[in-house]
C-alpha cells in the first residue's frame, strides 16, 4: 500500500544554530550531558535541543544537517524547546537566524503568499502579517490575479510591499514566542 508523502515531512533535515555550550545540560532529557546546541528547524520554524558531536565547533548561524542519515556534527536531536526555555543569547539570535531562514526559503514564502486563503469571511490569512492591512491585501490580490509574484523583489515592486522579508521574519517570531495564537509558518 502506497501511503504517499505522509511520513515524509515529519522531521527536519536542517536547523540553523542559535546558540551552543559545550559542557551543558539538556533541558528535554533529564541528566543528558555534553555539547547542547539550540537551534531552529528550517522547515517547520521550531526551536530544537540537539546534541552535537564531542570536540565539534558550531558557529551561531550556521545551518547544519540533522537527517537521519549521515550527520556530521550532530549525535542526535533531544527535543522540541519553547521560546521561555531558551536563553537569552539565543533569544537574541532569533531575528537574524529566521531572517535568513525566510530569505533562503524565497519560493516557499512567495508561494505561501500567491496562494494564501480567507481565513474567515472578513479575515484574510495574509493580514496577520505585519505591515499588511486591508489595502496592501486589495493590491496583493489583484496582482496574484494578473500573474503570480515571482520572488520577494516582483513583490516590493507590484504590490509596494517594502522588505517584505522583515514582515514575515517578524510574524515568525510572534509565532515562536507565543504572541500569536494562530500560526501560519510555525509548526507545533
């Protein structure tokens, strides 16, 4: 029996380093010892406890490969860890790190825009972006009705939507830190 894409998707193959000590303490696994590297899974947005390799360096930023198959830095990954868990430089990290998550993600955040549905009869998923309103909404839709946004720059451009990275950056981490309760980006 052919079960589709089902399985596929239910773990990262990439998260990007918010922070890391070398001799911590987990705070998913009683007891668990060593390098604890807290990061941000690429494709569903969620902070992650991992458990790097001894006598392995890890640079805030970085993207580094947890898959199942073939890690090179990475003995395994804990858990999930809720923003209040995580500490303050990591915290602090998070605005840059889930920048470059939307920036090198472009097609997946175009898409979501050109294909983003009503959520209720007066409310539109795209306006709990921050920065779109009513207007930016009307003029967002009457382009992906003329022809779909190609990249982030066709969208600045045809629907005046000025860095939109930094919108959806900043609606990911309302998401992240609980602000919000309804997530568009963010998976629990």
């Amino acid at each position: 029996m052919d079960r589709g894409n089902t399985q596929s998707r239910k773990f990262e193959e990439y998260a990007y380093v918010l922070d890391f000590s070398n001799k911590g303490s987990s705070k998913t696994i009683r007891g668990r010892e060593g390098v604890i590297v807290t990061a941000i899974g690429e494709e569903r947005l969620t902070i992650l406890e991992i458990l790097g390799l001894e006598e392995t360096d890890f640079e805030i930023g970085e993207k580094i490969y947890i898959g199942k198959e073939g890690r090179t830095k990475v003995q395994s990954v804990l858990g999930k860890l809720d923003y209040q868990q995580i500490n303050d430089s990591a915290q602090s990290e998070l605005n840059n790190v889930v920048s470059t998550i939307v920036t090198n993600n472009e097609s997946r955040f175009i898409n979501y825009i050109n294909n983003a549905q009503p959520l209720t009869p007066r409310k539109h998923s795209l306006e709990l972006i921050p920065g779109i309103g009513k207007t930016y909404l009307k003029l967002i839709i009457d382009e992906i009705n003329k022809k779909k946004f190609e990249n982030f720059e066709d969208l600045e451009t045809r629907a005046g939507i000025k860095e939109p990275v930094s919108h959806l950056t900043k609606r990911i981490l309302e998401e992240i830190s609980g602000e919000t309760q309804f997530r568009l980006f963010v998976k629990k």
